[in-house]
C-alpha cells in the first residue's frame, strides 16, 4: 500500500505534469493579470469559462493520450493534433478567421476539429486509425479552404499552415502505428 502512494504521488508531481498544468494555469490567469493593468483586455466572465474549458479539456484529452499510449510518436501526433485544433477553435472564436468572429463563412473552419474528433473515436484512439483520421481531417481543411475561397475569401496562408499540422499529426500516428 505504502508503495502504491508513493508511485502515485511520483506520477502526480510528473515535472512534465506539473509544467504542463501550470502553464494552462498561466494562460487562464493572464488576462486577469492584464486586465488590472491595461483597458486593452477586457475579458468577461464567460472569457474565462471558454478559456478554462477548452485549454482544460485539450490538457485532460492529452493526460488521456500520455496514458493511451508510451510511443511518442502517438503522444506527438495527439499533442499535434490537440494544439491544432485548440489554435484553429480559439483563433476563430476570438477574430475569426474570415472577417470577425460574427461571420457565418467561419463556421466551416469549427467543422475541422469537429471531424477530427469525431473519426477519433470512431477510430477508437488507435494509432492507424488516428492517422486515417487526421488525414480526413486535413482534407477537410482544404475542402473548406477551397469553399472559403469560392466564396471570395483568401486563405492561401492559413489553410497549408494547418493541413500541415494535420498531416504532421497524421504522419505521426502513422509512425506509431508501424511501431507496434
């Protein structure tokens, strides 16, 4: 039992965990900190619930990869993939990425991740089947680039900037799959 504790408490206090939690913590409390400062950031409170929510739930989805899987190859394809689609949801929820966050041309770029997530787990987390995943996930962001575009909106920097992080995450999880 005493055992037990102490490899727990050794996995709890994980330098790479607690720098991991620690930045997220940073990141919620910064505008905070800005806030008392400067005008410039003003931030409600459902700011801070989105901000906990989804930097939150990208670090418990991670937690669920580390353990998932010892292959760095998978945990860097998941941290690929989370970082993603964490930048493309909040970038788009803060300015949008066509015009202001108001525009309904934007919603496209929410169905990314989505679909990312969504053939996750019908790949069930397993590494040939995430690789196929953000495959289709990267086709997905060029086919809503191209909409995008068909629509009379340039997005010539961001739609390979994040097919690449696709694609890498996709290459990534391929790799673990040869591993095993």
């Amino acid at each position: 039992m005493d055992k037990t504790m102490t490899h727990n408490r050794r996995r709890l206090l994980n330098p790479a965990r607690v720098a991991g939690w620690g930045t997220i913590a940073a990141l919620i409390a910064l505008p905070a900190v800005a806030m008392r400062f400067t005008s410039e950031v003003d931030w409600t409170a459902s700011d801070f619930v989105f901000a906990t929510v989804m930097l939150g739930g990208v670090g418990l989805t991670f937690e669920l990869a580390v353990r998932a899987s010892g292959s760095r190859a998978y945990r860097g394809g998941a941290a690929v993939a989370l970082g993603a689609g964490l930048l493309l949801l909040w970038a788009n929820a803060a300015v949008g990425i066509v015009g202001d966050e108001e525009r309904p041309i934007n919603l496209w770029f929410t169905l990314v991740p989505l679909l990312g997530l969504f053939a996750s787990i019908g790949a069930r987390f397993r590494p040939g089947g995430m690789a196929a995943a953000m495959l289709a996930t990267a086709v997905a962001q060029v086919a809503v680039g191209i909409i995008v575009q068909l629509h009379g909106h340039f997005t010539w920097v961001f739609t390979p900037l994040w097919t690449g992080a696709w694609l890498l995450s996709a290459w990534l999880f391929r790799k673990s799959a040869a591993e095993h």
